[in-house]
C-alpha cells in the first residue's frame, strides 16, 4: 500500500480505478496493471457492440483483442478526450471489419429464422415472439444488405455513441457520419415499412 493510498484509508488497488479514462490509461505507462480498469469498465459493452454484430461464439475472443490492441497503443492516446469509449469503439469496428463476411452471414441467418442469439429476452406470450422475431427478419436482412461503411456508423449509434463520437472511432468527419447515417436510416425504413428500431430519436447531429 501506498503512503497517499493509507493516508486516504483507501487499498490502493481500489485507487487505480479512480480518475477518467484518460487518466487510467496515462498512468498504465507506468503501472501497466492500471490498464485492467479499463477492461473493466467498458468490455461489458464492447462485448455487447461484437455479439449483435458477430454473434455471441465471436465475442470473447474479439473484446479480448481489442483490448489487447488498445494496451498496445495506449501510448498513442489522445488524453484529450476524457471517455476512452469512442476509441475502444474504434478498435472493435476495425476487428469487425476483418469479419464482414461473417457478419453479412450473422445477419442473414438471422433475416431467415427470426431467431437472434445475441437478442435480449422476449414475452412469454407467443403473439410478442413472432413479432418480434418478425421484426428481426426484416431489420437483419437490411443490416446485411447495407455497406460496411453505413451499417458501421448506424450500429455505433444505435449503440449509444453520440455523432462527434461515432466520428472519432471510425477517424472520419462528422459530416460524413451524418451523411454516412441518414442513408443507413433511410434503407432500414424503406425495408422495415417506415419504421426504425436502430433510431435513439436524434435525427440530426448535436
């Protein structure tokens, strides 16, 4: 235990999660075991972003590799930006591109039976699991048909990253990230009859 870590009554072990993103990672350059708050942190939701992307069998060993990448490039982060988020983000669509046939697969499969691993739990009631596994055929098979390029920006978002966001974790210009989405949107509601269930409600930039 450190001398600040006792004076605070705090194990310093639990200290190392303490401060932003870019603080734990500032600091694992000099005690690398910092880096695992960072997992800790985040890989619940990057493992989410992989799974309904890639399916669940792809998961594990994809978050594990983009954390791994991320340790490795730590020492190029940009300190600027508080939420490491974006970047990790970054990392795992970068993985994911290397397996867009797979994915083109996962969606595709799921546009035929209606059934999505990576779905969260559905009603009991058998009227709400043919909806729903209706509306999974119709959105998966709009997802496959999309470009990398547009299905890329609109699972970003659909997973919670704002515009400015989705910009820096696939390194682009925010306008081409607004331009990028409404295409995407504008395919996904011309298949699903109007409708978009991978809108939050923002159809602009903020």
């Amino acid at each position: 235990m450190s001398d600040a870590a006792r004076q605070a009554g705090t194990p310093a072990g639990a200290r190392v999660a303490t401060g932003d993103d870019a603080t734990l990672i500032a600091r694992s350059l000099r005690a690398p075991e910092c880096f695992g708050a960072l997992f800790d942190r985040h890989a619940p939701a990057i493992s989410r972003y992989i799974t309904r992307r890639l399916g669940p069998d792809a998961a594990d060993d994809l978050v594990a590799e983009t954390f791994l990448v991320a340790f490795r490039l730590r020492g190029r982060y940009d300190g600027a930006h508080a939420d490491a988020r974006p970047w990790l983000y970054g990392i795992a669509t970068r993985l994911i591109g290397r397996h867009r046939r797979d994915e083109v697969r996962f969606f595709r499969a799921i546009a035929g039976t209606g059934m999505d691993p990576a779905a969260e739990p559905i009603a009991d009631r058998v009227t709400d699991r043919i909806a729903a596994q209706a509306a999974r055929r119709e959105l998966a098979a709009a997802l496959a048909a999309l470009s990398q390029a547009q299905r890329d920006v609109l699972l970003l978002v659909a997973s919670g990253l704002r515009y400015e966001e989705a910009a820096v974790a696939l390194g682009v210009p925010l306008g081409t990230v607004s331009s990028r989405l409404v295409r995407a949107r504008r395919a996904v509601r011309a298949a699903l009859g109007g409708q978009d269930p991978t809108d939050p409600g923002r159809d602009s930039p903020e």
